[in-house]
C-alpha cells in the first residue's frame, strides 16, 4: 500500500497523543477522530510499519495496542481497574445500567460514597482518602479514560476495555462453577 502522507492532515498530533499512551476519544477531540476515521486504513499501516498497532473501536475510542508497560503504567492501571470495577458494582447495586456510564457523573458525593462502601479494599490498595482517588481519576483523564468538567468526572468511551474486560472475567467465572468437578469424594 502506498501511502500519501499529504492526505494525512493530522498524523503528528494523532501519534504525539497515541504515542504518549493516551486514548483518543471521538467525543472529546473530534477533529482527530474524523481524520483517523477518513484515513483509518493509512493511519493503521503507517503505524504499524512503525511497530505500534493501532486499535479503532467502533464505540469510539482508538488507542495503540502494546505489551509493554512501565511500574507507572502498570500501578495506575491496576488501581484504575480496582476503581472502576469498585465504582461497576456499587452503580449496579444501585441498579443503574452499565453500559450507560458515560451519564454517570463522578462527583464528590458519588466518591465519598465508594470510600466509604469500599474503605478495606481500597486501603489495601493504598488508597486512604478521597484525594487519592481524585489523583487516579486525574492520571486516567490524562491519558483518555475520563474528563473532568467543573469538578465532575465523566468516564469517556475508552472504558469500554475495562468493562469488557470485567465481563470477559465474569463469563469465565460463572464457566468455571458450572464445569463438573474432578474431585472425587
């Protein structure tokens, strides 16, 4: 495939924001998004004859793929996902739908809740107050996951990979109660 970079209007603020390890959420930088999506096809083979895989999620989001990850990443990661599976579940308990999280507002209420509904769990995870949990929702905005307007946070497309990921590990441990046993008693 021949590529015309000519006709790539925004391939270097599209691969400063998705090098930078950040999602690019059509809601929020639409210009960009338009491009990748006009372009999709160059984007991907540019880049990846640059190494990087460039995932496009219908939903809305793109993000380049990578098994790397810095003790940074791999921290922020780990606590953004014990958030958002804590936040999940107490918005299910309160029988709101989960795929409709993008009308969730995150505001101080809403996270003095989880501090308090979730204090063991998160103190395990180092988590003690709720300014710490405003430090993980600012690094997950700063890289796509989540803005913040006025004080609230808005959970972004993005989060589509936790949720699925959530369900991938549900249907597998609801797989898992129903194969028999091999113990024998």
């Amino acid at each position: 495939m021949i590529i015309d970079l000519s006709h790539l209007k925004q391939l270097q603020p599209l691969f400063k924001l998705l090098s930078s390890g950040a999602h690019l959420n059509r809601l929020q930088e639409t210009e960009l998004w338009v491009e990748l999506e006009t372009h999709q096809d160059s984007y991907q083979t540019l880049f990846a004859s640059l190494g990087f895989s460039l995932v496009v999620d219908g939903r809305g989001f793109a993000y380049f793929k990578t098994d790397q990850a810095s003790s940074y990443t791999g921290k922020l990661t780990r606590r953004l996902a014990l958030v958002l599976m804590l936040l999940f579940e107490y918005q299910a308990d309160q029988g709101l739908h989960l795929f409709k999280f993008q009308q969730w507002p995150l505001n101080d209420n809403l996270l003095e809740k989880l501090m308090l509904h979730y204090q063991v769990i998160l103190e395990a995870e180092e988590i003690h107050h709720q300014q710490s949990l405003k430090e993980i929702l600012d690094s997950a905005a700063r890289i796509g996951f989540l803005v913040c307007t006025d004080g609230v946070y808005w959970l972004l497309p993005a989060v589509h990979r936790y949720l699925d990921l959530f369900e991938e590990l549900a249907q597998a441990e609801r797989a898992d109660l129903t194969q028999p046993s091999d113990l024998v008693i």
